[in-house]
C-alpha cells in the first residue's frame, strides 16, 4: 500500500519526527484518493508497528522510537532526505578510526585478501537519554586515505560516509544490501552497550554500499539489543 509505505518511511527517516502530526483519516483519504476505511487501516498498522501513538487534542503523532533500530539503510535514507543520519537526540561517538588489516568477511567484501590494510571505523550511537543504542564498524578501501581523510578521523563526519566519499572521491553509491540476523552477545559486546543481563541476544547485521558498477564503498557489520525491532516492507509482485 502505498501510503503506508510513504509514511512509514517519513518516520523511519525522520522527515516525520517525534510529536510530529501524522495526517488524519479523512486528510489521507482526501490526498490519496483512498476510502476512509483504507486510510483507517494505516493509521492502525502504524500504531500497531509502535511508529504512531493518539494523543488528545492533536490525533495521531509520531511516536518516541525508543525500541525501533535505525539500520544502515534507514541512515542512508535520512541522510538523503534530511541531510541527518540519526533522528533528533540521537548521536554517536566514533571509537576508533585508522588503518587496520581486514577481516574475512570485511576482506571478502571489499574485494581484497585477508588481512589486507584498510580502513576501519567503529563508532556507537546513542538515544536521547545518552543511553548506547549500537555498536559499528565500517570498513573502506586503503585508497580513499588520501583523498578522504576524514576517514581517519575520530570525529564524526557530517553528512555521513556516503557523502564524504562522494564529494572528495567521486563514488557515489547506487545501492545497498542489508543482512540480519541474532547471536548471543560477547561480554565486550554487552559492555560496550551497557547490557548487564547475560547471556543476551543481539541483533547484528551487515550491510554493503554499491556503486553502480557493484563495486562495495563501505561494508559495515553492526550489533543492537535483541528487544529492538527493524522494519521491511514488500509489495506483492505484478504482473
């Protein structure tokens, strides 16, 4: 359905933010040319996906997304659409970047042997309560040191990776994949995310950004609470 893709990705985005007013039944019916029975039903399932809450005197809002993940492919976006990479009260604090051998699986990615140099940058971003929300690290190809050397900075890079990369290196990236799953979290792991209870589950994925040649600019793996959710949406196919 197509208004409810459109507004679930406002929201994801953070184009709509927290308390922000979502359109009413009869506004969506009127703008989409929907029934009011159809716009009822999206109003409800984004409720029922915790990305909208009534409130009294003002309809239906966005609500706090204190349990919703903002997986690489929702950062992206935002930064597209809004030129920000987290929603509002949200940041993160880059731990580390430098020049480090690849792993396998950020190896295998890339394009390069094992242990290979390149560089890696792990960072963990934050809620509005300062509370750590997930861990990352991302890994770039050797080459772009020099004409992106903020990669190597541990500072955040305004605008995101993507950007910086194709402002200073001229790759743009065309599209993204995102793989997920869950495993139990490693003590480190829990630590850097404030878990106390243990064992815990994790939901960890990883992701690659493509060129238009499917070359990878970036591949990132990535770790959050188990009890945090990510949201897919997929359409029927037509004929």
């Amino acid at each position: 359905m197509q208004v409810l893709t459109h507004l679930r990705e406002q929201i994801v985005s953070g184009t709509l933010s927290e308390g922000d007013t979502v359109p009413s039944e009869r506004q969506l019916a009127a703008d989409w040319g929907i029934s009011r029975a159809t716009a009822a039903k999206v109003l409800s399932e984004l409720r029922h996906e915790k990305l909208v809450i009534p409130k009294q005197g003002s309809g239906t809002v966005v609500a706090a997304r204190a349990s919703l993940h903002h997986s690489p492919a929702e950062r992206f976006k935002s930064a597209q659409a809004t030129g920000r990479i987290y929603p509002r009260g949200h940041y993160a604090k880059i731990l580390s970047a430098s020049i480090a051998p690849a792993p396998e699986r950020a190896a295998l990615a890339l394009g390069i042997v094992e242990n290979q140099d390149a560089i890696r940058r792990q960072r963990v971003s934050y809620n509005e309560a300062d509370a750590p929300v997930s861990s990352s690290v991302s890994w770039f190809l050797a080459e772009l040191a020099e004409p992106v050397p903020e990669l190597l900075i541990t500072e955040r890079i305004t605008g995101g990776t993507p950007a910086a990369i194709e402002a200073r290196a001229g790759w743009s990236w065309q599209d993204g994949q995102d793989l997920v799953g869950a495993r139990i979290a490693t003590d480190e792991e829990a630590d850097l995310l404030g878990i106390t209870e243990r064992p815990t589950a994790l939901l960890v994925g990883y992701n690659s950004l493509f060129d238009a040649e499917g070359k990878v600019i970036e591949y990132g793996e990535y770790i959050t609470h188990g009890d945090r959710f990510t949201c897919y949406t997929f359409q029927r196919p037509r004929d």
